[in-house]
C-alpha cells in the first residue's frame, strides 16, 4: 500500500525491492463537507495523478489494486456513512464505478477494483441499500462494461479481521473478499495518540497470550469462510507502530506474513512511504522520525517475501 504522491523514484525504490503490485489510494480529506461536484473534481484531479505515473508504473511491472479510499458524501457529525443515508450518494458511487470500469478497462496493470475502503453500513436509511447491495450492484455495473477485473470487496462494519464470515459472497465470479488486519490494537497502536506502557510481542496483553498461535487462531474463521465459499482472501492493510519495543514490530508482521502465504493470500503492506510511524524505512522515536542508512528489519523482511515475486 502506498503514499499516491510518492514520484518516479519512489516507485523505483519499491521495485528495486521486487515488489509486485500496489493498492493505490483515493484518498481525500475533504469528502466530509463536500457536495457531489466538489467529490467528483476531487476524484478527477485524484485520477490524472494517477494516470500521469501509469507509464511508470507499466514499466516498472508494478501492478495496481485501485482503491476508492474515500466513499463520496464522508462521515457526518455522528460519525455515520452517508453514503448509506442519502439515495443521490448512492447512485452517484455507482455511476463512480461506471466511470472507473470504462476509464482503465484496457489498462493492463490494473489486476483489480477495491469497492471501498473499510465500509461502514450500521445505519442505513429506510429505503436505501446495505453494503452488501451497494457491493453487488457496483459489481453488476463493472461487470457490464469489464469482464477481466477482479473486484476486491471488504465487510462492514470497517473491514476487519471479524467481518468476513458473516458476508455473504456476491454472485459473481473473480471477487476477492478483503480484511485489514491491525489485531490486537493495544499492540499495534500503541503510544499512537498517548503515552502507554510498551507492549511487547509476543506477550501478555489484556490477559491473553499473543502470539503465533493466537494469530492463527484469531484468522481461523476467515480460513473456514474461505473454504466453505472457495473464494479468494486478501489482506489489504496490515501493520504495527515502528516504535513497539525490542523487536515485537518486527516479530509480529513475520508471524502474520508466514500465516498468509500459509494460506495463499494476497497481501499489502501499509504503508510504502505513507505516514512515517508505518515506514518500514524509518527509525528513531515517534517524534523524531528519520531515514535509517541501512535496511531495517522491517524492510528487510519485506524484501525476503518480496524476492519470492522472481520465482
């Protein structure tokens, strides 16, 4: 997952590492108080940066997982979707992927559509359509104009590790159904906002042993769901502070890579260059941010799942 104003070297820096594809963001700040005109020249201006670095971007082989990070009509006050609250809002992200589909169907590197990033569907205006229906009729409208895509869906309520087996899969071929993966919080946000006592991983967090095993077993039911459907998993965020102590940041992102590619998914990063306390390239305390000289573990773990992409 990567930072979309990084430049052209940037993206040299990613390949040089044998990285193989991207989750782009669209991502804007601004879709909490803005009106449709204003999301959809957002959208467009968010586009034509994207589609200034694609020649790149073809040359370097990195592959392209579009991201509709931010969901037109934001949060309100009380924090709700409204997208989910207004029937103009909904028809206009249909019409959103309509654009896109028709925009990048002959585009090679785009292997696949994500929907939206961390949908939260718990209130629903009377008559309008939940996530699920909003997921599946997007889809429909992609499908009519690009038969090749992937589309990449994640659950409400936010795309968590837990939300996947309680979705039922749309009816279409080529969907990959998508989780972000950030358990337990205590560890991986720790001293993000605050002040906290270290945490350590392995270890004892809230009363429970963290570790390998109670990765596993915290992603198991996704395993299941995934058997019971035989449908495709993929992991589109992950990730823990820089700054946990020892070598826990490390420890825990080896422990959950191994667990994927043990059970063939596909999986991002977050993030490339992005915000600094993510940077698997940076080192020194949360304030005080810089450029390590050399590769840290983190990045050199990441390069040892990376040169696999040769094989």
């Amino acid at each position: 997952m990567i930072n979309p104003n990084l430049n052209e070297e940037d993206f040299r820096v990613l390949a040089s590492w044998k990285a193989n594809h991207i989750r782009w963001q669209l991502v804007w700040g601004g879709a909490d108080t803005a009106d449709i005109p204003h999301y959809e020249a957002w959208l467009e201006s968010a586009l034509k940066q994207f589609d200034s670095i694609l020649p790149v971007l073809r040359e370097l082989g990195l592959n392209v997982l579009l991201d509709l990070h931010t969901s037109p009509g934001g949060r309100d006050q009380q924090n709700r979707w409204r997208l989910f609250n207004d029937t103009q809002l909904q028809n206009y992200f249909l019409s959103v992927w309509e654009m896109m589909a028709n925009r990048y169907k002959n585009e090679s590197i785009i292997m696949g559509y994500d929907l939206v990033n961390e949908p939260d569907d718990r209130d629903v205006a009377p008559g309008l359509m939940n996530w699920h229906d909003l997921a599946s009729a997007a889809a429909q409208r992609i499908r009519a104009i690009d038969s090749q895509r992937s589309i990449i869906v994640e659950a409400s309520p936010g795309g968590g590790v837990g939300t996947l087996p309680t979705f039922e899969p749309l009816p279409f071929d080529n969907i990959i159904y998508s989780f972000h993966m950030y358990e337990p919080t205590r560890f991986t946000f720790q001293n993000l906002n605050s002040n906290d006592t270290p945490v350590y991983y392995p270890g004892v967090i809230d009363g429970k042993m963290w570790n390998k095993d109670q990765l596993r077993a915290l992603m198991q039911p996704n395993v299941d769901w995934q058997k019971a459907h035989n449908v495709s998993i993929h992991v589109g965020e992950f990730s823990a502070v820089r700054w946990a102590p020892a070598n826990s940041t490390c420890n825990y992102l080896s422990d959950l890579i191994d667990l994927y590619e043990e059970n063939g998914w596909i999986w991002d990063y977050h993030a490339f260059r992005e915000f600094q306390g993510w940077d698997v390239e940076m080192i020194g305390d949360k304030d005080h941010p810089q450029r390590s000289p050399v590769p840290t573990d983190r990045q050199l773990l990441l390069m040892k799942w990376f040169k696999k992409n040769e094989h």
